[in-house]
C-alpha cells in the first residue's frame, strides 16, 4: 500500500515564496530519508523583448547560472540531506518537463500566486501546466500577490483532505493521500460534493419524497466512499467522510477553511483551452485560493 518517496524535485525562481518550496522540499526530503534535487531554469532570450541584442550573452549566462547556483546552496545550507542543485538555462516549462523526465522524482514541488481570469490569462502559469503534463504528483504551495507568503505551520500534515468524486483521477489521488497520511499519521478527510445541478429534479421534490431520495443518495455515496479504503487500512487511519453540497471548489476550499487542514489532495482531469483559461478546473481554482498546500496528481 505504501508508496515510498525516494526522490523530491523542488523548482524556485528564487522569490521570497518559492524560497518557501526549498524549505518544504528539506523538511520532505527529512521525513521520507529522500534526496532533494533543487532546480533552477535562467530563461535568459539573446534577444531582449524589445529588440535590443545582449553584448556578450554567453557571458551573462554563465553568470547568471553561477548565481543559481550559489542560492540554491545557500538555501540548502547545512541541511543533513542527500541533495542536488540543477541550473538550466531554456523556457522554464519546458526545462522543469525535461529534467523530470531524465531524473524521475517521486514528487515535484513548485509555488504559485493566486492570479485569476484575464490576468491569469496573459500571465499564464508554469504551474498550471506543469499540473497537466508532470508524471508524478506536484505539491503547489500558494501566495497571495500582494505578500507572497505560504502557511509554514501547515507542515507537517496532520489533516489530509482528499476530494473524491469517483473518477479515475479522483481514484488515483486517494491513492496518494493514504499513504500521505499513512507517512505523517495524519486524520484523512474524504469528502464528496453533490452539485444540485447534477440533480435538478432529485432537489425539486416534494419534501416528504425529496427527503427520502436525497437520504438515500448519501447513504450510497457515503458507503461508496467506505468501500474505498482498504480494511487493512482501517487499522491505523483516522478516517472522517463527508458529503457536501455546492460548486466543489467552493466547498472544498470552505471545508479546508473551517477544518484548519493541512493538505489537500486532487485529481486533474485533462483541460479545455478556453473555459479553462479564463474560469479555470476545479482543482485550478482551489489551488488560487487554498489555505494550505495543494497535492495535484494527474492520470497519465
């Protein structure tokens, strides 16, 4: 059942928030006896974008690179971890891409702010997809803009919650967040949204009717939801299930907001281009506004 973490890749782009990656990164590597790799891409064009060439642009890239390296140890420090610094220089998507492919963590760790609709739009993020094309799960730890700071008391996770929607992805991050939990013996919170406008005629019911199907409806999505843990698993796990009702990401986020958890754990689905660039998946739109870490896992 256990899945072990051997290696964990830690990208930054040496802001005050991605700092904080390296230090969940060393914290990780501690918990699991892994070895960190710390990378850092130079995207450094020849060309700037207004048209003016760079004198000596080998020149720049070298130092440039020597600078990466030098912060990668200085945020590493004395850390009693087996660990590894990457400077790259190329597009930082496709170089992140490239060195796990070559390397092959077990987890990929990465920050982002919290952007949204037609500004998230022209920004864009790395983050996001890296999200979708990463073979291993990435940890996304989030900033506000305006004071790019992440929850350091949230590590190490005692509350996991895991959004389970019975899809194979949602199947696969449950998967992650046991042995999650399994690791930091940490409370598992499995938790179920009911959108109504999945079930527009079940929620327009007389009441003495609608009450009884509604009742029913849980009563099956809650033993579904049992039936996903494994009864060895029941030995050691502090198990909560919960269904909800509403937009999935509001919810979620509003759970983890009152439950003061630690870690949530979603699947991602692969993506339309428009709707999901302006409004967004639901695992895009918690991670914008999560209170805490956010575990990702994509089903290749």
């Amino acid at each position: 059942m256990r899945r072990q973490i051997n290696t964990i890749f830690c990208a930054t782009d040496f802001s005050k928030l991605a700092e904080e990656v390296v230090s969940y990164g060393i914290a990780l590597a501690k918990e699991f006896n892994a070895k960190l790799l710390v990378c850092h891409v130079v995207d450094f064009p020849t060309v700037s974008m207004y048209g003016e060439a760079v004198a000596a642009p080998i020149e720049h890239q070298n130092r440039f690179m020597d600078f990466a390296r030098n912060e990668i140890s200085r945020l590493i420090g004395d850390a009693p971890i087996d660990s590894q610094a990457l400077v790259t220089l190329g597009n930082t998507t496709e170089e992140i891409s490239r060195l796990v492919a070559d390397f092959k963590p077990d987890l990929v760790i990465t920050a982002t702010h919290g952007r949204s609709g037609i500004k998230r739009f022209f920004l864009g993020s790395v983050t996001e997809r890296l999200m979708r094309s990463l073979p291993c799960p990435l940890l996304v730890l989030r900033g506000a803009e305006e004071e790019a700071k992440p929850n350091l008391s949230k590590f190490p996770f005692k509350r996991i919650l895991v959004g389970c929607d019975f899809s194979p992805d949602s199947n696969l991050a449950f998967d992650n967040s046991l042995n999650m939990a399994q690791e930091f013996e940490a409370e598992l919170h499995m938790v179920h949204v009911v959108e109504p406008s999945g079930y527009k005629d079940l929620f327009k019911m007389p009441p003495e009717q609608g009450d009884k199907f509604k009742q029913d409806l849980f009563d099956m999505i809650k033993e579904r939801l049992r039936t996903m843990v494994p009864d060895e698993a029941l030995n050691w796990l502090s198990l909560q299930t919960h269904l909800l009702v509403g937009k999935p990401y509001a919810e979620i986020i509003r759970y983890a907001e009152i439950n003061d958890i630690d870690l949530i754990v979603l699947g991602i689905r692969g993506h339309g281009m428009v709707e999901d660039i302006l409004v967004g998946s639901t695992t895009d739109r918690v991670i914008r506004h999560a209170p805490c870490p956010v575990l990702s896992v994509c089903k290749k």
